[in-house]
C-alpha cells in the first residue's frame, strides 16, 4: 500500500526573523552584548538586523556605538536613516538628529514626523512648527504629533484651528484634544467633542472621566464611568483618585472593593487618599492586604507616616523594609532622612547617608540640605558642616541651614560668620536668613549685633521686615531685659502682632517677673489661639501670684469648657538602633524600668553630695512644661537622660530630645548630671539645643 508523499512547504522570511527576534528579545531585556554577539554571528547579515542593532544600541542608551555600526553598514535604506533619527531623539540628542535629516539622500513622511517629534519633546515648537509647515506629505500621524505639541504647552486654542483643518482625525487627535481642553479647565468644548466622536476607545473614555475628575466634577466622572463600555485599570484608578482627591473616602472605598481587580497602582492611590483624609490606620490596613507591593507602595506608607507625625512606625517600616530585601529608592530614603531629623535618630541617618553616598544620588544640592537638616537636628553639627562643605556652588537654602543649625546650638559667632560668608559670595539673602541670623543672636544675647542687622534688613539686605523678623527682636530685646522696649516694639509693628509675637514677650515677661505685661500678652494670646494650654496656664499662675483666686477660677473653668488640655512632656533617645519613648511620671511603662529607677535612685545620691537639692527632689517652679506635682526625678527627659547613662557607651554623648521646652530645674540638674558623671549630655527641645558638659550648657544659660 502506497502513502502520498504531501510536500511541507517552507517560507525562508520566516526562518530569516528568527536571529531579529532574538536580537530585539535581548535589546529589550537590556542584554545588548548578548543582541551583539547574536548578530555578530550571523552568515549573512541583511539590512533589516544591522537596523534591529543599531536600534538596540539606541534603546539601551549607547548612541555612540550605534552610530559606529550605522557607518559600517555595507547597505543603508530609508529605515536605517529614520532609524537613526528616532534613534538621536530617543537619547535626547535632537541637534544630531536634525544634521542626519538634513544629509538624508531621501526623506518621507517618517523622516519628517520623527523629526517634528524630536522637536515637540524637548519642548522647541518654534522649531516644530515651520518644520511641520515645510512637510511635502502630511499623514495623520504628523498632524497628530503637531496637535499634541500644541495641547501639551498650553496653546488649546492654536491646537483646535490646527485640529479644524486636519482632512482626517483618528481617535488619537480627538483624544489629545479632549485632554488640552480638559487641562485648561474647558470640559463643554472638551465634552463637545467626546461626544461627536464616531467611535471611542478606553483611553477617549478615561481622558474626559480624568478631565471632570481634576476639575472637581466626580459625580459627573461618575455618570461616564458607569456607562464605560469597557473599563481598564487607569479608569478605575482615575474614578478613585476622584473620589479621594475631595475627601470622599467612603464613596472610593465602595469603587475600591467594587474593582474586579485590585492593582497595585490602585492600591497606592487608596493608601495615600486615606493618608490624606487622616485614616492613617486604614491606610494600613490597605498596606498590610497587600499580596504584591512595589516600591511606590513602601514609599507611600512610609511617606504617610512620615507626614502624620507617626515617625517611630516610619521608622520600624523602614526597617522591615530591608528586612524583606527591598532596596528603598529616593523618594523613601528622603522621607526616612525627614524621619530621622524629628526623632534625631542619628544612627538611621547615617545608615540612610551611606545608602545615598552607594546610589551616587547625595551630590544634589536638595539631598545635600536634607541631609545637613538630618545632622543639625540630630546635634551633629560637625558632619553638618561636612557636608556644607562640599558643595562649592551653594544655594540659600544649605547657607540658611547652617546658620539656623548654629542658631539652634546657641553658637552665634558661628552663625554670625556663615551669614558674611553668605553675603560675600554674592548669595542675596532672604526671610529665613535673616530669621537664622537674628535667633543667633537672640539666643546668646547679642543684642547690639541683632538691633544693628534689624535695622540694615530692607536698606543693606534688600530684605523687608515681617512678622517672624519682629518676634525674634521681642525675643531679642525680651531675654535681655528689655522688656518695655520689646513692647514699644510691638506697638510699632506695621502689622497686627502673631502668636509668635506675643509668646515672645510673655515668656521675658515670665523670666523677669513682669506681671502687668505678662497679663496683657496672655490675654492676646488667648484670643489669637484659644486651643493652645500655654496661655492659660500662665496667666493663671499670674493671676495666682497675684492673690486673684476669683479669676484663676474663672480661667480654670473656661479652660474646661473649652477641653483645653496641656500636651504631656515626653522625651526620646535612640539607643542601638532603636527609638526609646519617655513620658513624665510614667516611667513603668519602659520595660528596663527597674534599672532606670536605680539609676535615678544613685543620681540623687550624686547630686546630693554635689551639694545640689539635698531631699533629692524638688516641686517645679516653672509649670508651663510639666504639672506642679511632679518631681524631679520623673520628668521625661530625667528618665531619658538616667536610660542614656546606662546604656550609651562613656565615649559617646547621650542625645536626648523633647517635646517641650526644657523646665529650670531640669535644666540646672542636667548640668549638674553631666558633671558628676564627667558625661556630654546633649538635649533637643522644643526651641533649641543645650550641650551640657563639665557642669556648664552651650546655652550659658541664656535661655
């Protein structure tokens, strides 16, 4: 029995494509010595694989080799010249690409749309358009690339005459229109066209839901969306930002559990609009159900953290960050570096330092400021000034956070010094320089140099005095005893005194017991912030002072009504890495409490036989910081200050901050501390810092 024989055809086009698709294969995976060597082995190489090398040489960003092998091309056609083109303006190199087009033996209609494009992505439309206006052909292509030019700088009203004339309008051209039109906030002229066009696809329908979402008309994106014939991820995405962008949290969270798939773009979008809306913990929530994350979803947590003031829990994300092996990238690792500036968590910040000095991203002026923000607040001012160095083309901004950085350690020659430096560079200084420059001075008494830089700031700095600049010369004038003169001050402002003003005289009225003042001072601040327990408090204590217990009574019972309650002190120190907390009166809370009670229990030995408070504890004079009733040996930043002794190497200062302002007596035993037990104690409060060693503070007490 015979078989017939039936003869399998075979196409050598085929065969042929199979070294270009593994050359693009490679190219696009970023192994172009693989894509190299795959051609480089090639019997008979065709025109069509040196274009697909030449043009892997340009994807993977190497346009110097891909112009090498463009010459070596035994044969070159009209592809390989477009090739080239496309290739330049990929790299951002549109000069070489237009001296290509111009010696192009032949041009045609993608020689010149690739060229208009070149010159439409890096924003030369003067160029782009007498280019377009000299194509011989135009396709719909070409029109569309010259519409969106038009669309995306703005020129909708150049773009709609360009728009009227073009013979053809794809769904592309209708599209871009719709998006200028919905930019520049013109959603009839926009859904004019969206309606009139003869067919639309996914895109069309998310351009005008986005339009009426960014113009803050959701319930109208909505409407659209319900009838989308399909709807894609970036729709759903889009509807949903919508709805959190104006704080309808609940109505994104009905869209979210409605999505029929939960990308990880959508994700992010929900954890950051319930950030936004301060559902910190639900954000989490979203975070922590996460089957796949990426690293925008590490950023935005750690970001949400971040700005709600939850830094301890940006910090342990952080941590299990790394834990899990991801790699954090710029936008963490700066959020991190903000993290660790509140909490003046010195040994993250280095480790976040040297992850930056590892990726080669800390040479930019803006990573360079927040790292020396990181150090200043973490009481390193010699790494600060490290990093200051470095940059010998300095912006105000790092010249302003050296001087605020000095200011805030009390060192006004230092400060005083950067500011002449500042202004001898050519730097023209502003409002928050001349802020750093008058606080130096208030800070450490310098009275003469801060009233002769106020009275400069408009004719010698070009700088006009505002509010700010007023309140550090109340403080200025205010801490050296000039009480009444900060007050004719005030009386001359050419502006209604702030917060900020008053708090500054009230505190000099405080240190040097002038009650009349003090009284008028409170009472501003208690108009201007009602909420804020300070005011009260004082006043109450002047009223007190005085024998007014009938208005003391009062205070006391508008307090109430108004639930005004004083923010507990707490103190903080990092030790190994990790992040203790401290609050006054609580210190059982710790659970090496034990040994932090003997601790304090041998430092009032200490000071004791210093000749210091020999019942080892003492009622505060000052009750703006803590209440009345506490000793002490239990205010927070003791308790943090005894922690540090106990576990921070003798070599090493024990840093602790604060979220108050130190008290007196605090004050007075720390030095004390520091000098019994021949420590450096250092101390971030709520204004500024204080480097206690051998029995003195960097403040000398002027504070």
């Amino acid at each position: 029995m015979r078989f017939p024989l039936h003869i399998c055809r075979s196409y050598s086009t085929s065969f042929s494509a199979i070294p270009r698709y593994r050359i693009a294969q490679f190219v696009r995976e970023g192994q172009i010595e693989n894509a190299r060597k795959v051609f480089d082995e090639l019997p008979n190489k065709t025109v069509d694989s040196w274009n697909s090398i030449v043009a892997g040489y340009f994807q993977n960003n190497q346009p110097n080799e891909a112009l090498l092998l463009f010459h070596k091309m035994p044969e070159k056609n009209i592809v390989s010249w477009n090739g080239l083109i496309s290739g330049y303006i990929k790299n951002g190199m549109v000069t070489e690409a237009r001296k290509v087009f111009d010696k192009m033996p032949e041009r045609n209609v993608v020689s010149w749309t690739a060229m208009v494009r070149g010159y439409v992505q890096e924003g030369m439309m003067a160029e782009a358009e007498s280019l377009f206006w000299l194509m011989p052909e135009k396709n719909v292509v070409s029109w569309t690339v010259m519409l969106g030019g038009l669309t995306e700088n703005g020129r909708i009203d150049d773009a709609r005459r360009l728009y009227d004339m073009m013979p053809e309008k794809d769904v592309v051209a209708r599209t871009n229109m719709i998006a200028g039109y919905c930019k520049e906030g013109r959603l009839s002229e926009a859904r004019e066209i969206f309606d009139q066009m003869p067919w639309r696809n996914v895109i069309s329908w998310t351009t005008i839901i986005t339009g009426y979402v960014q113009n803050n008309r959701v319930d109208v994106a909505r409407k659209l969306f319900e009838v989308m014939p399909v709807k894609n991820e970036v729709s759903w995405t889009a509807m949903l930002m919508g709805y959190t962008q104006c704080g309808r949290i609940d109505a994104a969270l009905e869209l979210f559990e409605a999505m029929p798939v939960k990308s990880v773009v959508t994700c992010n979008a929900l954890i950051l609009g319930f950030a936004q809306n301060g559902e910190v913990a639900k954000a989490r929530k979203i975070f922590d159900e996460m089957k796949v994350k990426d690293d925008a979803t590490w950023n935005a947590m750690i970001k949400v953290y971040e700005r709600k003031g939850f830094e301890l829990k940006a910090l342990d994300l952080f941590i299990l960050m790394q834990k899990e092996g991801i790699r954090p990238k710029f936008p963490s690792l700066i959020s991190v570096l903000s993290v660790c500036a509140s909490l003046a968590s010195l040994d993250h910040g280095r480790q976040v330092h040297a992850q930056l000095l590892r990726s080669q991203i800390d040479e930019a002026v803006y990573v360079s400021s927040v790292l020396m923000t990181m150090y200043i607040k973490c009481g390193d001012l010699v790494k600060a000034k490290l990093v200051f160095d470095r940059f010998s083309s300095k912006d105000v901004v790092m010249w302003n956070s050296m001087i605020c950085g000095y200011a805030q350690h009390g060192l006004a020659e230092e400060a005083l010094q950067i500011f002449q430096s500042l202004f001898s560079s050519g730097i023209v200084p502003d409002d928050i320089t001349l802020v750093g420059v008058l606080t130096a001075c208030s800070y450490t008494g310098k009275v003469k140099e801060g009233l002769d830089i106020f009275k400069s700031m408009k004719s010698k700095y070009m700088v006009e005095p505002k509010t700010e600049h007023y309140a550090c010369m109340v403080d200025l004038l205010g801490r050296a005893g000039k009480v009444n003169e900060a007050m004719k001050l005030i009386e001359k402002m050419p502006m209604d005194a702030d917060a900020a003003v008053w708090g500054s005289l009230l505190g000099a009225c405080r240190t040097h017991r002038k009650s009349d003042l003090a009284e008028v001072a409170a009472k501003k601040l208690l108009k201007l912030e009602p909420e804020n327990a300070g005011p009260y408090i004082l006043l109450s204590n002047i009223y007190a002072s005085q024998g007014k217990w009938t208005d003391v009574a009062e205070l006391r019972k508008d307090m109430r009504a108004r639930c005004v309650k004083k923010s507990p002190g707490s103190s903080w120190i990092e030790v190994e890495k990790r992040v203790h907390m401290f609050t006054t009166g609580d210190v059982r809370a710790h659970p090496e409490h034990a040994m932090i009670m003997r601790m304090l229990e041998k430092l009032v030995v200490l000071l004791r036989e210093a000749g210091y408070n020999p019942d080892g504890s003492f009622v505060l004079h000052d009750v703006e910081e803590e209440e009345k009733s506490h000793s002490l040996r239990y205010h927070s930043e003791k308790l943090a200050v005894a922690y540090g002794l106990l576990k921070v190497p003798k070599e090493i200062p024990v840093r602790v901050m604060k979220n108050l302002r130190v008290c007196g007596d605090c004050h007075t035993a720390i030095k004390l501390i520091a000098k019994v037990t021949e420590r450096e104690i250092i101390l971030r409060d709520a204004n500024r810092f204080h480097h206690f060693k051998d029995g003195f503070c960097s403040c000398r007490d002027f504070w």
